[in-house]
C-alpha cells in the first residue's frame, strides 16, 4: 500500500510538472537558506560548550563605579583568584588570563613576527579547561618561567614542518629566550578564549612593580587586568560567592568601596555583556526568527498551492471514495505525496547548501563546513524536515480527503468559505513577514551608515598609526622632525595607547570635593603636547597643553569625566590620577574613543614629556599618503629593522569595530532577500492558478470589450488587499522588533514613519510585479482559445 502512495504520488508530480516546480523550488530554497540560518545559530549556541564542566565553570565580572556611571568589566584585580583558592569552600579551582603585550615580536632563525594574542595563564589554565593537549605535560605546562606552550599553527608559523618542542623562540622586545614546552590544538572556532601563544602567569608576579599601595601582584587590589574564571561546587551559591568577593574587595581596598562582583557562565560569555544585559544574543534571537519566518513562508506557499488545487482534485478523491477507500487512507496518500516532495526539495537544499558554503563562510565568518557526515548536521535536517512536513503536510491531507462524493460527481460542491478565507490569511501573513524583513533591512541598513558617518568629536580622516619600538621611543623628536619635513604629511603626534579603543583604564583618581566612597573608572592617556590640536578635538573650558614643564602636573578631562565627578567649575582644581597629583587646567569636549554602542566614558589626558610613546599617529595630504608612509617605513627601517613594519589608517580600523554589525547586516539582508523572493515565488504559483480558474470568465470579458489594464487591475486587486493588510498588521511589530535592537546602541538612529511607508510601498510593488506577469499573460490571451469548448 505504502509502495502505491508514492507511486501515485510520483504521478502526480509529473502530470503537474509547474506546480511541482513552483512547490519543489520554494520549498528546496527555503529549507537551504533556513538550515544554513539554523547552522549558524546553533554554532552561535553553542559557544564554550565543549568544556567537560562548562555548567560548572564561571567569569568573574567586576562593577565599578555608582549609579549611572557604573561599569562591568570581565577583567578585575589579580588576587580574587588567590583568595578563592583558599578561602572559599565553593570554589574547587580558580584560573587567570591576562594580555600579554611586553614581548611581541618573536623571532626564530632570520624570521620576525608579530603576535597580537599571546597571554599569560595560570599552570591549572589546561587542566581547568578541555582545549585539547597535543605534545608535552599538561599537568606541568610549565617546568620554568623561561618556557611557553603554542597552538598548533602558531607552531607551523613560527617553526615550519621541524619539531617545535624544545626549540627556542626569542622575544625582541625583552631580549629573553623561551623554550617551548607544550603544543595544544588551535583554540575552537566557538571558544570565546582565543590565543596563539601561552606564557607562565608567575612571569608577572615575579616582575611586579611594587608601590606604595600595592607589594605583590597578589596583593594589588587596585589595577584591574585579570580574566578570572572559578570551577564551582554545584551546590555554591552564586550569590553568597559574590558577595563575599565584594566584601574582602572592600576590606583590602580602602579607596574603593564601590566595587560589586558577578558571575556570569562560562557559555554565557559570548552572548551577554559582562553586566548580564543582552549582546550577540540578540543577534542570535533575529536570525533564529528570520529561519522561522523563512521556513514558515515556504510551507505557506505548499500549503496555499495544496489547497488552490483541491478542486482538480474533488473528482479524484470523490471516485477513491466511492470505490471504497477511507479518509485514512487518503490522508496517507497525501501525506505520502507531501514527503515526497518535501524529501526531493530536502535533496535540492543539500545541492544548494553546497553550492552556497563559501559564500556562507564569507558572510559569516564561521569556518566549520557543513558535513553530511556530521550527526549534527543530520539532527539538524532532520529537525527541520519534520518541523515542515508536520505544519505544512497535515493541513492539506485534512482538506483534500474531506470532499463528500455525492456533492462533487453532481457538480454542487463549492469552493470558498473557510478555505478560501484561510488561504487569505495566509498570503497576508506571508507578506506581513516580508514587510516586516524589508522594514529591518533598512533600519539595520540606516544604523550601520550612521555609525559609519556619525562626527566622532575628531578627526580621523587620512590619519595612519603604528605602535613605536623602546628604540624608535627614544629617538621620537628626531622621527618627528623628520616626518614633519615631508610634503605628503600634515601632522605628527603620539600618545601612549590607541585613540580608537583606548583600552587603559583606572578606579585610582581622587579629586578636590569627592564626596565619601564615590568612585568612577576613568580612561586614562599620555598624550603629546600637540595631541589635542593636531586631531581637532575642541576644548570646552581652559586651555591644551603647551609642552612646558610645568604640563607634567597637569591633566585635561573629558565632559563625561567633570560630570560623574561632580566637580563645579573644574579648571584650576587638583585632580590626583595614580599617585600623581595635578591641576585641571582644561576640559575637551567629548569625542568618541570607543563603540557607538556604547555611551561616551570618562577620560583624562596628561602630559609628562616627548619620549616613552607608544604609539605615533601622522596625518597625511590624502592624495600623497602613499609617499607618507614609505618615508614612515624608511625611519621603520633605520631604527627597528628587526621588527616588520604594520601600519593602519585610522577609518580602517574604526569599521574594523563594527565588523559584528556589518556581519548581522549582510546576513540580515541575504536571508531576508531569499524569504522575499520565496514568498513572490508562492504568490506567483497562486496568481497562475486563479488566472487558469478565471480564464473563461476573462474571455467573455475580452469579447464584451474589457481592456487589458482592466483585466490586469481585476486579477490583481484581491491581491494587493491582502498584502496591504499584511503591511498593517507588520508595521507595529516590525517597530518594536527594531527598536529592541536599537537599544544595543547607546547613539542610534530615530525610527521615522518614512521607513515603513517605503518599506510598504516596495511589498506591494515586489507583490504588484509577481501578480501581473501572470495577470497580463491571462489578458492577452486569445478568447477564441478559452471559449472554445463552451
């Protein structure tokens, strides 16, 4: 019996290859492009899950600051590690990872090379977490403090084919040898810890600098640059644990009393900002709901083309009856028929997955191939082959096998009422989505041209950057002369860290009229006398520096930074930064040196001498940027020819912030696109059958005298009501989806009444377009052809 549905079934496809197709396409389409969505969603999910205790481990986040200007950060001070592992019952092990930015670059033999992600950890780091061990101790990573453990391609970058164990690697900057003493595979793609090189932490205690505050490394509540993540016993309370980290805080800082302690799951890292409010997650949910949409507009289309046809198909189920067949069986016949096709569209998704992986790969960054011999990959096909067989390969079954045979071999059964209603619900709900796709796709478009054009506060523009060697930081006022003297360059300055992503912050400030345990993080810069000027940053109050002695007891302050202070009539008052203390004598108008996504933070800059930079900045003529930066590299060349030479211009790096963003927004459009050009494809199907059911009754009106646009206009309209009534019913949920997601952004655009009324307008022109092919194909027509079997 089984054997004959399908190959009636089979019949069926071929009797009606165009609607076959129309079904086949639509469905192979949405269910690739909604599997490659899921795919990436799923990935996303499953961020640092493979740890073997990942329920169990957690990131200690830190708040600092009171009220609005409070802040989370993933790293806090070094000893809360330390403390944990001795005195708190409900923490079984405690590691660190903090940046390492002393040592970079490496060499090996005649080959030097930058490392941007080299850290230090603690021993217990590959004991703690599951990254996979492939050559030496995991239990003693470490024998001293003069080895290191590589990733395996940082092993074949630095050592080619040759065995890298035992090898020597050489750190240019701290002229120190290191031996390699361990190779772990390359860190997941779906690892939210990422890095290349891996030192001993007891490398930083051991070079401590201690002061007046702090003696040890474990010791120094105050400076906050550890990654600290606990292994907990499954019965501690996160709440008492945090608490209790807030309060020895406390206890061993006396500036600080504001501070408070999170934890925040392992897998929760890369979806939720350290202050637990929703990041990457959002992202996750959209384009988890774009699959949706998808999916349910392929299975729309199945079911309105189903349905469309039933009365072709009364007569047929009408005799199946007579002859003695059962509802039961019927519904197993079109079941059948609905798996066969939704198994011939799964086979053409598979085709179109492969022929799309790289462009996938490309678009979103991701690396895993999508594997037939992946039991994930299948559990994920599976999934969705069932989810659209079940809603979409039901409800036809039902309708079709329900015809009395009596009504219909008379001819008086009549389609309309409930069925015809519920196939136009269903177009409007179709195109409700679409509407509410375009609509994203413009706001996430406006956001991401705003951010890109938005006035920073500075002037960027033309403007490269590298970060300056000890060597060429000793020699910076003869690199700047001679810079200077280039026609291609406009202005030379430095600083001591990177205008966009400044990334060195401190809690350690007082100033004249703190009121009692107020305390704010505060960005802090070194800057050259020219800093301000030469980037076009605007002072509010007071004056710049002017490179006189005095300016080393001097800073200058951010708007954000005299009003979380509460400092009334700043310039002139003391402000003591670290153990240093100054005078305001100026107050620069906000800039942004950071995320749009976030708000403007407190800054201060200050002044001590032109040597022991960082980093330098040259802003070039434009036109002659070129000839800027060979003479930058000439210079590179003289002072520092054992380190390569990487330069970025500024507007590079500034779009390189917003790679996420951009991602989501090519993504974004690219799904939302396919799900548009799916439901044209279902409403296309749709328009062709009610202009073959209508073609006798538009041949009596080509006779009667009715004109082309007539007809068209009479095709299209029931149409087009519907989709008009899909645009209201998206437009508020559209605004409010988009508004969520604009509150990721502390600088966003304003949602403005325009972007609906285009967003409408250009469904009903896409629907417009879909109905009339079919609709003017219908009109010219000869009646001749239609009426001639009356």
């Amino acid at each position: 019996m089984i054997r004959n549905y399908f190959k009636t079934a089979w019949r069926g496809l071929i009797n009606n290859k165009g609607y076959s197709a129309i079904n086949i396409g639509g469905l192979a389409v949405a269910l690739g492009i909604s599997v490659l969505l899921l795919w990436w969603v799923k990935d996303e999910l499953s961020f640092d899950r493979f740890h073997a205790q990942s329920d169990r481990i957690y990131r200690v986040n830190g708040g600092f600051g009171s009220g609005a200007s409070q802040q989370f950060s993933g790293q806090i001070v070094a000893p809360v590690a330390a403390y944990a592992r001795q005195q708190m019952p409900g923490v079984e092990e405690a590691v660190r990872i903090v940046g390492n930015y002393d040592m970079s670059p490496f060499k090996v033999g005649d080959k030097t090379l930058v490392e941007e992600k080299a850290v230090y950890v603690d021993p217990a780091f590959f004991t703690f977490f599951n990254f996979e061990w492939v050559k030496g101790n995991r239990s003693r990573p470490f024998p001293d403090l003069q080895t290191v453990v590589l990733t395996e391609s940082a092993a074949l970058k630095y050592f080619g084919a040759a065995e890298p164990v035992g090898k020597m690697l050489y750190s240019v900057r701290n002229n120190k040898n290191y031996v390699v003493s361990g190779i772990v595979r390359d860190f997941p793609d779906n690892s939210s810890i990422r890095c290349n090189m891996l030192f001993p932490l007891e490398i930083v205690a051991k070079g401590y600098q201690a002061n007046d505050y702090w003696k040890s490394m474990d010791s120094d509540w105050g400076n906050w640059y550890a990654q600290t993540f606990f292994r907990l016993d499954p019965r501690a309370n996160l709440d008492k644990l945090a608490k209790a980290l807030t309060d020895v805080h406390h206890a061993s800082n006396k500036y600080d009393q504001a501070t408070v302690y999170r934890l925040q799951p392992l897998h929760d890292i890369h979806l939720y900002r350290p202050d637990g409010t929703q990041g990457a997650i959002q992202e996750v949910k959209m384009m988890g709901i774009v699959a949706l949409i998808l999916l349910a507009i392929g299975c729309i289309n199945y079911v309105n083309l189903a349905t469309a046809q039933a009365t072709q198909r009364a007569k047929e189920v009408s005799v199946r009856k007579v002859v003695g067949a059962g509802r039961r069986h019927l519904i197993g016949q079109f079941l059948a028929e609905s798996l066969l096709i939704f198994v011939v569209a799964l086979v053409l998704a598979i085709g179109l997955i492969s022929g799309l992986e790289s462009t996938y790969h490309e678009l979103t960054g991701k690396t895993q191939p999508f594997s037939l011999s992946d039991p994930q990959v299948w559990l994920v096909l599976i999934g969705v082959l069932v989810f659209t067989l079940a809603v979409a390969g039901i409800y036809p079954a039902l309708v079709l096998s329900s015809f009395e045979p009596l009504k219909v071999l008379r001819g008086k059964m009549a389609i309309g009422g409930r069925r015809v209603t519920f196939r136009q619900t269903l177009v409007i709900t179709q195109f409700a989505f679409s509407t509410a796709l375009i609509v994203g796709t413009l706001i996430i478009g406006n956001q991401l041209r705003f951010m890109r054009e938005r006035n920073l506060g500075y002037d960027r523009e033309n403007v490269f950057s590298f970060w300056l060697t000890e060597e060429m930081s000793k020699h910076y006022e003869a690199l700047k002369a001679e810079l200077s003297r280039e026609p291609s360059v406009n202005h030379v300055t430095a600083s001591n860290g990177n205008l966009i992503g400044i990334g060195n912050s401190t809690g350690d400030t007082d100033w004249e009229g703190k009121p009692k345990n107020s305390m704010f993080i505060v960005t802090r810069m070194r800057v050259e006398k020219d800093f301000i000027s030469s980037f076009g940053l605007k002072m509010a109050a007071g004056e710049a520096f002017t490179g006189s002695k005095t300016d080393s007891m001097h800073v200058i302050l951010n708007e954000t930074a005299v009003k979380n202070a509460g400092i009334k009539n700043p310039i002139g008052k003391w402000f003591t930064l670290g153990q240093t203390k100054g005078t305001i004598i100026g107050v620069v108008k906000d800039f942004h040196f950071a995320s749009l996504r976030q708000k403007v933070e407190p800054a201060v800059f200050f002044y001590r001498d032109n040597t022991n930079f960082g980093r330098i900045y040259i802003k070039t003529t434009g036109r002659d940027a070129p000839k800027a930066v060979a003479a930058a590299e000439k210079l590179w060349k003289k002072y520092s020819p054992d380190y390569p030479f990487e330069y970025q211009f500024m507007d590079v790096q500034y779009n390189d912030m917003y790679k996420s963003e951009q991602r989501t927004g090519a993504l974004f459009n690219f799904f939302s696109g396919v799900a548009i050009l799916v439901s044209c494809l279902g409403l296309f199907g749709l328009a062709t059958f009610t202009a073959q059911q209508r073609m006798k009754e538009i041949g009596i009106r080509k006779v009667l005298g009715a004109s082309v646009t007539g007809i068209v206009a009479l095709l299209s309209k029931d149409f087009l009501k519907l989709v008009l009534i899909g645009i209201l019913i998206a437009s508020p949920v559209a605004w409010w989806a988009m508004n969520q997601w604009l509150q990721n952004f502390a600088y966003k655009i304003d949602l403005e009444w325009w972007v609906f009324v285009l967003a409408g307008l250009l469904a009903v022109l896409i629907a417009f377009t879909t109905v009339s092919f079919q609709s003017i194909r219908a009109a010219l027509m000869n009646p001749v052809k239609s009426l001639k079997t009356e």
